[in-house]
C-alpha cells in the first residue's frame, strides 16, 4: 500500500472531542504507527500519541484501529481493509488528550496483587522446580502489559461501576502464574473469587483475540483458575474432606 491514506483520528481531551480527517502519505510496508508518526511531524504537530520500542514488545502504542484494539506498530495498513482508517483512543480508560488515555487504574490493581510468597523454611538458592512446573507459568510472563484485554474486556468496558471489585484479564494471568507456582503459598483462589471478581468473567475469549503476545489468557488462566475455585468451594467430596480435617480426622 502506498500512496495517500485518508487517517481518522481522535482528537481532544477529557471534556470532549471529535474525529477529524487527514490525508497522509504513506509508504508499502508501513504501519499504522508510521503513518501517525508522520502526521505529527508534518500536519498536527500537537497530536498527543505514546509509543516507544516500535517492536510490539513496550505495549505503549495501543490503541483501537477502526474500533478493534492494536498496537499501532503490530497493524499493517496492507492487512486493514483498504481506504479510510480510523484511530481512537482506548475506550475503557479516561483519556488525557488525544491518542493518550490514563491507564493508572491497572498499575492500582497490580499493586493489590500478592506477591509471590515462598515456603517460610527455604532460604533463598534452595529453591528447587520441575522443568514442567516452569513451563507452566512461562507463558503468562509474556505478557508487555499493553492493556489491550482490559480494554476489550466487556465487564469494565461497559460497566464502570465494575472497576473496583474487577481485576480484569492481565491480572487474571498473573494470578494464575502464581497460582501454578510450585512454591507459591498465597492463597491465590481466595483473592481471585472474593476481592478480584474472577465470577463476573464470562468466558468470551475476546481478551485471547486481542493479545499481542498470542497469550491463550481464557484457556490456560481464567478457565483454568475457575476450575480450581469449583473444586474447591462446591465440590462435596473436597468439602467434607476438609471438613473432616476441621474436626481433627488428620
């Protein structure tokens, strides 16, 4: 694709705003990226925008492309359907100005996140794992923050009165890291089930479809964590065993 892109872009602040239209050069192999880039430095030289690696790996360039959560730098003009494109900012988070929301709220969220708790009586470089028990986790830390599935994510993007009992999707993740940990003793079902509303997920996958880093976040973390908190809260047999225990039976 090269030639002139008619380029939509949000423009304002937390006040209010409005798409206004552009017409920027562009070049065969460009991303979107490139062509707001360039609309800052020759059309509108205010334009608020963040970005950084331009490599897919900092997450700070997302935004919604012709109303679909990306990475500016990940999304090929030649892949989008030809003519206009539009950009917006991300709808779930307030926005600053521009192409720059505030995304504050989930870095309040990760510090309510326990850290990894080990086994009181090791010492640490007494730590010993199995290469499955790494591998399980492993992909969870792939994840560059881009906050491309809590955008998507349907309980805050359209709820936000759900936002203080919701933890979103990259949360559930990290979670399920811990959660998978061989030596992790925080009590990771607890937090998930009654001060994260892992309950209010519905399981639609659309926080898998937008992740850059191909984390399959429904399938091996939110199903996978509420599986566990089934087991454990209405299971009968794993009820009574652990109420046997209560009793003094072990």
């Amino acid at each position: 694709m090269a030639g002139d892109l008619s380029l939509r872009v949000w423009r304002g602040d937390a006040s209010g705003g409005e798409l206004v239209e552009y017409l920027v050069p562009v070049q065969k192999g460009e991303v979107v990226l490139d062509a707001v880039l360039r609309l800052q430095a020759t059309q509108a030289g205010d334009l608020a925008v963040r970005w950084n690696c331009k490599a897919g790996k900092c997450g700070s360039c997302s935004a919604e492309i012709n109303g679909r959560p990306k990475l500016m730098c990940m999304a090929r003009l030649s892949a989008l359907p030809y003519g206009r494109v539009t950009v917006t900012p991300l709808r779930t988070f307030p926005i600053i100005r521009d192409l720059v929301c505030d995304v504050s709220w989930n870095y309040d969220r990760d510090r309510r996140v326990a850290c990894f708790a080990p086994p009181p009586d090791l010492a640490p470089g007494e730590y010993r794992m199995f290469r499955e028990d790494v591998g399980r986790s492993q992909e969870f830390r792939k994840c560059i923050e881009c906050w491309l599935c809590q955008d998507v994510c349907h309980v805050i993007r359209d709820h936000e009165e759900n936002k203080p009992s919701y933890a979103g999707p990259r949360f559930f993740i990290r979670h399920a890291e811990l959660a998978m940990h061989p030596l992790d003793t925080g009590d990771r079902l607890r937090e998930l089930r009654e001060e994260d509303g892992l309950g209010l997920c519905n399981v639609t996958k659309c926080c898998t479809e937008v992740c850059p880093a191909g984390i399959k976040i429904t399938d091996n973390a939110i199903i996978a964590m509420k599986e566990r908190i089934a087991d454990r809260c209405h299971d009968p047999l794993v009820r009574l065993v652990r109420a046997w225990r209560h009793r003094g039976g072990a």
